[in-house]
C-alpha cells in the first residue's frame, strides 16, 4: 500500500507552478552540489538553442531524397549526471562503451526535414527508446544514406509528413554513474523527458516545429514512460527532480516557469503501474489455470498469494467499462474477452484479405526467421458475417502463454526474492543510487531473503507497511512518480490526445494494465481522442501499424489547429 501524499496533484492546470519543494536526498546526490544553485537565468541561457549548429544529411523515403538537418546530441539539461564509459551491455550481457559520458543519456537529436525547415508549426515526434524501463543512450534513428518506407517505418513516415523526428536519450535502471552509483532510479526517466519538453519550450520560437504539438512515442518500458510524461503534465512534484539536473524553467527559488506537459501520446504495449503489475500478472495467469494447464507454475503458493491481491486493487480504481458497468475482478475478464473479439473483428474489416482460421484451423508466426504453428481452438469465427462467435478465455491465455514462456513468480519484482541474485526484473530501478537495487512490492519486500542487500524485512527488521510509512523512506514516491494511474483524473495537465495498443499475443505485461490505463483516461474530461485497441494477433512489440497511427496523428493535429494561433 502506497502511504497518501500531500502533494498528488498539486499542478497548477495549464499554467506556472508556484510551490517550492525541498530536494530528496537521493536526488541531490545524483547532481553535482555545486551547480544546484544555479539561477535559473543563466541555467536557461546555458540551454539556448542555437540554429546554426546542424549537419545536412540526405536520406531517401519512399524512394524519393530528403535532405535533413540533423543537430547533434544536444544536452537538454544544464547539470547533466556524469557516466561510467563502461554500462551494461544489454540481454546478452557483457558491457559497452559510451564516447558520451557527460550527458549521453541526457541529450536529443534533433531532425528536421527540409518541409519544416522554417516551419514552427511542424509536429514534433518525441521518441523515447526504453525497452524494458532501462536507460537509453543517445541514438540516431535517421542516419545518412538509409532508406525508409513510409508504409513501415514510424521514421519515415514522420519525415514525410514533415515533422520534425526528435530521438531522446534518458536515464533510468542500469545506468552505471561516474562515481559507481546508478543515478537512473526512479522517477530519473521522466524527470529526462520533462527536462526535454521544457527545453523543446524554451527554444520554442528558435527551433523548427511547435512544442504546442509533441506527439510521444514510445514501446513497452517507453510506453509507459511516455504514459507517466502525456498523464502528468506540470506536477509539482516533479520540480525538486527537474532543479537537479538543471532543466529549463526552474527559477533561483525552485519554482518552475515553463510547461512540461504534451499534446498527445503513442504508446505501445506500455509495461506501467509497476506497483501492483506483479498482482495484475498472476492475477490474469492464474484466474483460469494458466499457469497450471500450460506447466509453468513453478511458484504455486507465491503465484497465489500475489494474485489474491487483484481483486482489492482493482477495486480500489472505481474504473467503469464503456457500458458503465464497473470495471471489478469479477468482469474483468468479461472485459477482456470483448476487447479481443473487437480485436478480431476490427481486423477483418480492415481487409477483405484478412482472416482468421477456424476452429481446429492453424496459426502462423515467424519471428527470428522462424515460422512456427499454433492450433486454433479458442475462437470461433463467422467467415460470412466477418464476426466471432464466442472466445474460450481459457485456451486463450493458453495460446498466449505458449507462444512466450511467462514470466517468473513475481514477474517483475524478483532481484533477491528466494534467492534470485540475477533476476532482470524492474527490481533495480528503485531504491537510492547508492544501493543496486530495492523491493517495491510487499510480497518481494517479505520474501527477500539476500542478506546484506539492504532490501527486506530481512535486513531492515521492518515489514513493508513499517518501511513504508517512515518519513524517509521514498521508493513508495519512486512508484507512485512512474505511474500515470496516479496523475490521470487530477489537476495534472494530462495530454489531451492518445492513442494506445497492446498486441493480443503479449505475454510480458497483463492485459489487465492497459484496460485500466484506457477506462481511466476515458473518465479524465481533459482527455479528448482516445484510440485503445488490443492490436490483433501482435507480440510485445510497436510501431507496426505505422499507416494508422500517422493518420491518427495528423487527424488530431488537423483538428487542434493552428499551434501559433
């Protein structure tokens, strides 16, 4: 249970944040002590934009040349956290070197197509890059001489249409510090994309494109990173995090002068709500027997004390379906149902070619260069009226649950848990930057049992509740600042447009997480587009319904209109 704080919400709606708040001690250490005190006019004009300093690029899109101006890793904050040259190598282990150890993880590349040269009011797509919630180095997605297709690639459907494609490098878990600390807990991954926004602010009027118009995208561990930016918009809580690092906007006194807030988000398949996602995931593969009929509950009594917990949390969210039925444990899987026969049935008519094979029938997936089959026996399709007949919930989740091996018990908070020392769950994104990782969860927090890792009712003596409830402690602030459950439906500027799509066949994050971030940003009255689909017959996976999702852009942009009026 997450303790009640006394500044959720406190944004000032569309305008200038007035409060001062003092800076956590986990965040002071993250930044150099003596550019703290930075005013913030000279920290502002540290962060001018300066137009004259791009390179011309050409690349071809739709076999058709562009020319780009491309400006290089520029450092959008004005303390940026130092980085160990060495940092994590990635899946596959190992390291890798970084020639950007200042701010690396704390800088954007800027990429204008020649249509918004002199455009300011371009769209800009903010991509952020954080599979997994781990920290993304700077990356360029445009590159001299490549090639894109605007059908496939979100790349080059951008640079088509004229926006202005900007790639944003951030800390979050993993980032190893100069000094040895890991400065990227949380909430250091969206402090980065505000401190972004705020700099695509304050150069507004010298940069190409319109702030007034940022589109975030981003997939998995990035959208929900891009959830938490489009739902808290202009938080207070935010500003001691921002006046850390030195972003634009925070004056002498701490108090910010710019917004952060965003015009609309594309998130796919976004692994959020970290705090209870571990009870969502045993909740969905257990409510049916997944894990048991597809012999992978290896953890039967944690798998069942973890679940048994869904049903008071999702309660506690007082969500309503479309219909205005309340959204409970006992409908939710109701509610699931319906959203995969919308599903399947938005697939066929989108082409007379699709199908969907019938009962008895075969699936076919490639993946990796390898095509492997799967039995259709859990939904039953009307091949004259394009409509299904009925879904067997329980082969579904089966089906999905075959595809991928599910994850461990718990899913995402396992570092220390029964003596799991090399989990690579999220475990590791919480805690102070002095310690490797923190339990997040109370059922991880109770069954730590890694002594000497400074997490658990082992090592502290205290249970969750009592940890918790400490004035000191801040990992229940760390997941409450990730999570846009937490924002939508305050006096937080949530963006006002989303689009969000969860593949039918993901296995890494509950269906469960999506529904909830739908049905309550339909109750939020700042919430104007809202376009949620499970995505037929897709993995974990984004960016694979590019033709849609630009024209859902462009839909929206067309409709606000003129940014500059």
């Amino acid at each position: 249970m997450i303790r009640t704080r006394l500044l959720r919400g406190v944004a000032l709606a569309g305008s200038l944040v007035l409060t001062s708040v003092a800076v956590p001690a986990s965040v002071a250490a993250a930044a150099p002590a003596q550019s703290r005190s930075h005013a913030a006019g000279s920290q502002d004009a540290a962060l001018a934009f300066d137009p004259s300093r791009y390179t011309t690029i050409t690349v071809t899109v739709d076999g058709r040349p562009l020319q780009v101006r491309w400006y290089k890793e520029i450092c959008y904050v004005a303390n940026p956290v130092a980085a160990a040259a060495q940092q994590p190598g990635g899946p596959g282990g190992g390291t890798t070197t970084i020639s950007n150890t200042a701010c690396g993880y704390q800088s954007m590349n800027v990429f204008v197509p020649e249509s918004a040269f002199g455009d300011q009011r371009a769209p800009i797509y903010f991509a952020v890059n954080n599979s997994g919630w781990m920290a993304s180095y700077i990356r360029a997605s445009v590159t001299a001489g490549a090639a894109y297709n605007s059908a496939t690639s979100n790349v080059g459907a951008a640079l088509k249409a004229g926006y202005v494609f900007v790639d944003v490098a951030s800390r979050s878990r993993g980032l190893i510090g100069a000094d040895g600390s890991f400065p990227g807990k949380a909430p250091a991954a969206v402090t980065d994309a505000k401190a972004a926004v705020r700099y695509l602010r304050l150069n507004d009027t010298a940069m190409p494109g319109s702030a007034e118009r940022i589109v975030v995208n981003g997939t998995s561990g990035g959208g929900a990173l891009a959830s938490a930016l489009g739902a808290s918009g202009n938080s207070a809580e935010y500003t001691p995090y921002l006046a850390a690092v030195g972003a634009a906007g925070i004056d002498a006194k701490g108090r910010s002068t710019l917004r952060d807030d965003v015009f609309a988000v594309n998130a796919y398949c976004p692994i959020t709500d970290l705090g209870n996602a571990d009870i969502a995931y045993e909740w969905l593969y257990n409510a049916l027997g997944t894990r048991e009929t597809t012999g992978q509950n290896l953890s039967p009594a944690a798998a069942a004390e973890t679940a048994a917990r869904f049903a008071a949390y999702e309660k506690s969210l007082g969500l309503r379906n479309p219909d205005g039925s309340r959204l409970t444990a006992a409908t939710m899987l109701g509610t699931i149902q319906q959203e995969v026969v919308r599903s399947a049935e938005t697939y066929l008519k989108e082409d007379p070619a699709h199908t969907i094979p019938p009962l008895g029938g075969t699936f076919q997936f490639t993946a990796g260069g390898t095509t492997k089959s799967y039995v259709n026996d859990w939904i039953d399709v009307d091949t004259a009226t394009r409509t299904v007949r009925s879904v067997d919930m329980t082969k579904y989740l089966a089906f999905v649950a075959n595809q991928a091996a599910l994850k461990t018990t718990p899913a995402f908070d396992a570092v220390g848990v029964a003596g799991n020392n090399a989990s690579r769950t999220e475990t590791n994104l919480f805690g102070p930057p002095t310690q490797r990782y923190l339990n997040y969860t109370e059922y991880s927090w109770i069954h730590n049992d890694v002594p000497g890792d400074g997490s658990g009712l082992d090592d502290t003596g205290l249970t969750w509740k009592q940890y918790t409830a400490q004035p000191s402690t801040t990992v229940d602030d760390q997941i409450h600042l990730i999570n846009p459950m937490d924002f939508i439906g305050t006096k937080a500027d949530t963006a006002p447009n989303w689009y969000v799509r969860h593949g039918t066949r993901d296995r890494d994050t509950a269906f469960t997480v999506s529904v909830n971030l739908d049905r309550a940003l339909a109750a939020d009255k700042q919430v104007e587009d809202l376009d949620y689909r499970l995505t037929w017959n897709q993995p974990h996976a984004g960016n694979y319904d590019v033709p849609e999702a630009m024209a859902w852009i462009d839909r929206i942009v067309q409709k606000a209109g003129d940014p500059l009026a």
